[in-house]
C-alpha cells in the first residue's frame, strides 16, 4: 500500500534507524510477505479473479501467524482485503473481488503483513498469459528502476540523489512515473516517516530529503504509468487509476541499509532461511 498523496509540508523528517535484530526481526515479515507473493503468483492465469487470489494471500498470513496489513486501512470506507490487487489501467489501492483475469492483462498484487509486531510490504506486477511487447516493456522498466534504486542505495549518500536517477530512467524509457503516491518508511507500523518519493523536485531535495543511513528502512515501490502521469480515484473510494487509460505498473521492495550496504528484506530465502508454517513449526 501507497502513502499518498504525495510529499506534504512537514518541518522536519523523522527517520527511525533500526538495530542490526531489529533487521532481523523485519526479515522475517518480509519473508511471510515473499511466501505470500509466490502463493499468488502461482495462482496468476486467465479466469481466477482477484479474490481468489487475495483469499488464498489471506489464508498464508494466517498460516504463518502473521496479520494483514491492509485489511481495515481507514479510508471513505475501510480497505476490505488484504491485497490491493490492481488490473491494467489500475495504478494501486484496487480492490479484490469477481473480476477474472483475461488474457493480456496485467495484475498489480501489492501486500504485507506485521510478524512478532514488525511489518514488511512488497508488490508486484504479473503479465497474464501473452502481453503486447510495449506492456512488457513497461513491467521491464518498472522492475529495472526498482533494482536501480536499490543498486544505487549501495553508493549514494542521500534519497533525492536516488530519487531523481529513478525519474531519469523511467523518462529515458518514455514511460512516466507517478507522483501521486509515494513509498514510506516501514518498521512497526507500514507507514512510517521518511516519504520515498520516485522522483526528486527542488522542494523534496530541501525540506525533505534523508541521509541514507545504516538502520534505515523504507519501502521503495515506483508506480510507472506508459502514457500521463496523471491518475484518478474511482468510485469505490480505493482504486487510483490512469486517467487516459493506458497500462501502470507497481513493484515493491521493503529493503533495509545496513553497515553492508542495502539489504531487500522482502527477497527469496537465503541458504539456512526457512518459512514455515506456524502449526506445523509447533508440532516438530
Ligand atoms: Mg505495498
Ligand atoms: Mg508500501
């Protein structure tokens, strides 16, 4: 889930820096969260519609003990699911339920959930069966500027540095980034302080920038649009469309500095990392 809109009027940035256990014990959220995204992305084919897939998201965070994020999220109405899960010219926030996926679409699935009291936050986008090369393309460049960002969190000193790199990219590929919405800090609650823009404005850079620090943590999620930045909420109050219509793309990382550099808490397990569930780790 988004914070938005956009950067705000703030005096100051307060950024919670984490302790190397406190890392740890988000990477086991973020590896639920992970587990979930395989749980969906198994299930992604023409003809399952989005609830299906956010009830079978739902029944993997029970599974392993961990609580939904987004469910009850206040809003005009609170948000109904666990998964914002957004089709198309859907940008985030869609709501799950009896659409089917069809051939040629693309599914935006975005989630996380609280583990022990800590949170992780991830998305992704899906092609469903064959997309037009122009829509891969957009999934290509909108997973590429987020492995950008977190490649350059390695070097750079500061987010702005990071955030109008992710702009230029997006812009050399003619696609658009959506400045809407934004990332966010992430630690006991899914939305903390600093706002993680995806791109960088002269305001940002001098009332709102942050050092990139070890014990950050933030969630870096560019939302990349084919034609107009420009988006609109629909009726339900949640889903932020385009408004021309044309295809947007969403991926998520939850990623944490550490004194190694940038770690992604919501990545694949490593050799020795082990995701099981919570009935079956008690009767072992
Ligand atoms: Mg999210
Ligand atoms: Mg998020």
């Amino acid at each position: 889930m988004v914070f938005g809109p956009g950067p705000v009027e703030v005096d100051i940035v307060v950024v919670n820096l984490r302790s190397p256990r406190e890392i740890a014990l988000m990477r086991r959220a973020g590896l639920v969260v992970w587990g979930a995204h395989q749980v969906a992305r198994e299930m992604v084919r023409p003809g399952v519609t989005t609830g299906e897939i956010d009830a079978a998201v739902e029944a993997f965070f029970l599974r392993h003990g961990a609580i939904p994020l987004f469910k009850g999220v206040p809003g005009k109405v609170p948000f109904p699911a666990v998964c914002c899960i957004s089709v198309n010219d859907e940008v985030v926030h869609g709501i799950p339920g009896p659409r089917p996926l069809r051939p040629g679409d693309i599914v935006s699935i975005d989630t996380g959930c609280s583990l022990g009291g800590w949170c992780g936050d991830s998305a992704v986008t899906h092609p469903v069966g064959e997309v037009d090369s122009d829509v891969q393309r957009l999934l290509d460049c909108t997973a590429g500027v987020l492995a950008l960002a977190i490649e350059l969190m390695a070097s750079r000193n500061r987010w702005s540095d990071v955030a109008s790199e992710m702009a230029k990219y997006v812009r050399d590929h003619g696609f658009s980034v959506v400045e809407n919405f934004v990332g966010h800090g992430i630690g006991r609650n899914m939305h903390e302080d600093p706002q993680v823009p995806n791109f960088c404005t002269p305001a940002f850079r001098k009332n709102h920038d942050f050092e990139l620090e070890p014990g950050l943590v933030v969630a870096v999620e560019p939302m990349v649009n084919m034609g107009s930045k420009k988006v609109r909420v629909l009726a339900d109050h949640w889903t932020q469309s385009t408004v021309d219509g044309r295809f947007s793309a969403h991926f998520e990382h939850t990623i944490a500095i550490t004194e190694g550099g940038p770690v992604v808490l919501t990545s694949p397990p490593s050799p020795g990392e082990r995701l099981e569930p919570v009935d079956s780790a008690e009767s072992t």
